[in-house]
C-alpha cells in the first residue's frame, strides 16, 4: 500500500468579524480522525499528517505548508484538504 501525505488546512477565524466560520477546524479534526484510524493498524504503509489551523494557516504558512509533499515517493498518495472560505477568478 502507498504512503500517504497529507496538508490539512482549516479556517474559521478571518480578520473581518462578518466573515468568521465556525465548521472548518472541526471538518479539519474530523478528516485527521478518520485519517489515523483508517491507517492505525495498516504495517505496510505510513501516514504523515501536517494540520493547519487559523494563523498557521497564512499565506505563507500555507505556502510551507506544501514542503510537507517534498517527501513522497513514486506511488505515494499526497492529499491536500481545505476547508474555508474559497474564491473564483476568470482563468
């Protein structure tokens, strides 16, 4: 089986007040939860998690965040999760 690597990112708390969520870190602690479970008893594959929550999850932060991947290997699995608000832009 793959290894598996995954960037978890949840957003709730955003600088203007109308704008806050309350779901996205749950989302993010849930997915992580199913995550180590799924994966707690698997002895031919391994799973490294990195989790982003609120101010980690910065620009930069986000951009870092993407180092996580540097590790895999041909036929791992890289999977990155977000959960907050989103944008649309003409391609």
């Amino acid at each position: 089986m793959a290894n598996v690597h995954a960037l978890l990112v949840g957003i709730n708390a955003y600088p203007i007040a109308h704008h806050q969520l309350n779901g996205c870190i749950n989302d993010v602690e849930a997915i992580e939860n199913y995550l180590q479970k799924r994966f707690q008893d698997k002895h031919d594959s391994t799973l490294n998690i990195k989790t982003l929550k609120d101010a980690e999850a910065s620009r930069q932060g986000m951009i870092d965040g993407f180092d996580h991947f540097k590790d895999a290997k041909d036929g791992d699995i890289c999977l990155f999760y977000f959960t907050g608000h989103g944008s649309q832009s003409d391609s």
